[in-house]
C-alpha cells in the first residue's frame, strides 16, 4: 500500500473537495429548492439555518477557504442534526433507535466526523489557503 501512501495529501484534499461538493446540494436544496424542493412539512428553522450553513460552509471546504471554522461549523451542524432528527427523535425506539443504522442518521454522523477531521487537519494541498 505504499503506493497510496506517497499520494496522501493529494487522496486528502480530494476527500476535502468532494465532501464540500456533496455537503452544498444540501444546502442548495434547502436554499433554493434545487434541484428538488424540499419535502412539504420541513420546520423552517431547518430550511433558513441549516441550508446556509450547508451551502456557504460546503462551499468553503471544498475550494479551501477559512476552511477550519467553515468544516467546524458543519461538524457541529450534523451532531445536531443527527441527535435532534435521528438519534433523539427516535428515543421512543430505546436502544436500537441510537443507532445510525435503524435511525436514518448514517449520512450526519459520517459527515460531522469528516468535517472533524477536516477542521484538524486543515485545507491542505489543492485549496485557496494553501495556493
């Protein structure tokens, strides 16, 4: 495996850029309704908190710019996204309603521990901060 190895900080920055990519359609979504509207009985707070810091924070990490407090802010994002949509809302469900699995939150939980790590590892190579 020492191939990949050599190519780490490039593997990074592409897992970098494409969660940005991923993360803002969220936020896209949320913002503009594209390109699908939101689901009719979404909470507005939702809607006008969540998608800016979606859209604006994805952006932001994938080109590479204030990319620490940007992937912080949607780390945060998800653990609260996942407590309050997926693991609390399904307490009712005991255990088995925790767990990422059964619940819904596999998306949040996987996206709060990447922009974790993001936020400590910083932009890196392929960024704005690092040009």
């Amino acid at each position: 495996m020492g191939f990949i190895r050599d190519h780490e900080p490039q593997v990074y920055a592409l897992m970098r850029i494409v969660t940005g990519f991923l993360f803002l359609w969220h936020g896209l979504q949320k913002v503009v309704g594209w390109p699908e509207p939101m689901p009719p009985g979404v909470p507005a707070f939702i809607t006008w908190t969540a998608g800016p810091i979606e859209l604006v924070g994805g952006i932001l990490v994938m080109i590479g710019l204030v990319t620490r407090p940007a992937a912080f802010l949607c780390s945060g994002l998800m653990a609260f996204a996942y407590w309050m949509g997926h693991g609390l809302s399904k307490l009712d469900q005991g255990a088995v309603g925790l767990l990422p699995s059964m619940n819904g939150g596999e998306p949040a939980a996987i996206y709060c521990f990447v922009f974790l790590y993001i936020c400590a590892r910083g932009a890196g190579p392929m960024s704005v901060e690092g040009a």
